[in-house]
C-alpha cells in the first residue's frame, strides 16, 4: 500500500533527477545569456502563461533584488497595453514548457519588431518560441511528477532553478555583495540583520569623552549629561580607554582625587564602524556590556552603539 509519504519521496526523486540533469547537461546558450543580461541598458522583463507565469514572477523578483533590474509582464496585460512597457532597451525572457502558448505571441511579436533580444526558456527545442528566439535555454526531457504526468511540476522546478542560475551568475559577475543587497532588502529582519553599525552608532556631540588629565568630576557630569553608562577616554583622536559604571565603584574611595586615565579600564572591547550589527549584540551578549566604542583601523574612536540601538533595529 503506497503512502503519502512514498508519493512525496517519488515526486522529490523525479525532480532532483531533472535538476541533476540540467547542471550536468546546462543549456548552451547560458553563457551567452548572461553576458547578453549584463548589458542590457534597461530591464529583464520576463513573462510566462500560467504556472510558468509565476515562476516567471519569482524570476524576476530574484533578478531585481540581486543587482539586475527585471520585471515580470502579464501576457495577457501586455496584449492590452502592456507592450508599451518593454523597450528597445530591454531583454525579454519568455517560458513556455510547449513552446506554443498562444498568449505569447504578441510579445514574441513586439521583440521581433523592435529588435528586442529574446530569451526562451522551453522543453521543445522545435516549437515557435524557440525558433523565434534569440537565445534558448532548453529544458531537460523529464516527466512531469504529478500522477497524470500533466500537471507543471518538474517543469517549473527546472524553470525556477534555472531562473536562480541566471540570477546568481549576474550577481557573481557584478560583484554584487551584502551591502548591496542591503540597499534593496530595507525593511524587515533580513534588513537589520544586514545593517552595520556605523548605520545607527552616535556620533560627534552625541559622545561622551574625557582625556586622560581629565578630574573625575567632570568625567562623571559628561558620564551623566550623555545618559550611555560610559565615557570613552581619547588621546589624540585615539581611543586609550574606557570608563564604566564599574571602574567608578572600584574606585570609590577618593574617586574626585583621581583624573579620567588613572580610572579607566585600558585595551576595551570595541568594535568597527563596517561590523555588522548583529556581530556587535554578539558581543554585548558575551561580554555582558550594553555599549561599545567603534574605532577605525587606526583605533581613532568614529562612535558608540548601544544595545537599545541595535533592539530597535529588530535584529534580535
């Protein structure tokens, strides 16, 4: 008696059958697509009929927010109007696992008028859209996984991966990185996850400093009027130390008697400007601190982060 789950592992067999197939067999044209991607002037519009319309949607959301401007077009909207957003200084990426969807003919059409380049991705090597196309990016010959060998199932998986393979070897070539991914992905956790310090650390008027003759009753009116628990203690630009809560309990008694360098704890825990601010709560949480000076290379004090800053970031 067949269970759900052998249905599950047969279709996920099938499937990573196909993928394996298309990485050892990878369309000949992919090179060719991806440098002719990279220079487009204006946007990847990509588009598909149906479930490959989705895929198509996915595709382009993928491109947009690694460094390759795209755009997903409705077929249908394009044949209303639509057209007029793809411009000669575009690509078009066309999926059709038959070749023959008949909604794609006015914008395979539209490509061939204003010499759009025109990538089709497609099982049939033999059908219109691959022949009208500039580049092919074949599928592999796999059954579909669902009962009746109908249903979009392999097809899309292929068609989705392959999207991914273009997407990721633009961002390669691009040198896009997680700065850049950052400027795209805002909002959110992922966002946050991704912000640096130097994006919420306080900086100029906003620091508490003393120097190292400072008296200690001055170190503390700064301690108190910049409200972080800490004073950072600078020669020079350089940060030479810091003071805590805990260095003035230690020093107590005669504590107005003493100057801001006799207090301090020397070779602090800092960290820099371009660390990523879920690198700085690390070590907050390990160190069981609340604030950390940022210094540069040259250990010349750039800021200050405190954990309320880095929570209201929703990085944890």
């Amino acid at each position: 008696m067949t269970t759900p789950s052998s249905h599950a592992r047969n279709v996920l067999t099938i499937e990573t059958d196909a993928l394996i197939d298309m990485r050892d067999n990878l369309p000949p044209d992919f090179d060719a697509v991806v440098e002719m991607l990279l220079k487009v002037q204006g946007r990847v519009i990509v588009s598909g009929m149906g479930k490959s319309g989705h895929i198509a949607a996915k595709i382009a959301a993928t491109m947009a927010s690694t460094g390759t401007p795209a755009q997903y077009v409705h077929p249908g909207e394009a044949s209303h109007g639509d057209l007029g957003m793809i411009t000669a200084q575009d690509a078009v990426v066309l999926i059709s696992n038959s070749g023959e969807t008949k909604e794609l003919a006015d914008m395979i059409g539209h490509t061939r008028r204003f010499s759009i380049p025109l990538v089709a991705i497609t099982k049939r090597a033999s059908s219109t859209l691959a022949k009208q196309a500039d580049f092919l990016l074949k599928l592999p010959e796999a059954r579909e996984a669902c009962a009746i060998g109908m249903a979009p199932t392999t097809s899309t998986t292929c068609t989705l991966a392959l999207g991914d393979a273009l997407a990721v070897a633009m961002m390669h070539l691009r040198g896009f990185g997680k700065e850049n991914y950052l400027t795209f992905h805002p909002g959110g956790t992922l966002g946050a996850q991704l912000l640096q310090v130097s994006a919420v650390m306080h900086t100029g008027d906003d620091l508490p400093i003393v120097h190292e003759t400072t008296p200690m009753s001055d170190a503390l009116l700064e301690m108190t009027a910049k409200g972080f628990g800490v004073a950072a203690v600078i020669e020079n630009g350089r940060l030479t130390g810091i003071i805590t809560d805990g260095d003035l309990r230690r020093n107590m008694d005669g504590l107005m008697n003493h100057t801001a360098g006799s207090v301090a704890t020397r070779t602090p825990t800092t960290i820099s400007p371009e660390a990523l601010l879920s690198e700085a709560l690390g070590v907050m949480n390990s160190k069981k601190i609340s604030a950390l000076f940022a210094v540069d290379d040259a250990g010349q004090l750039q800021g200050l982060v405190h954990i309320h800053d880095i929570l209201r970031t929703g990085v944890a």
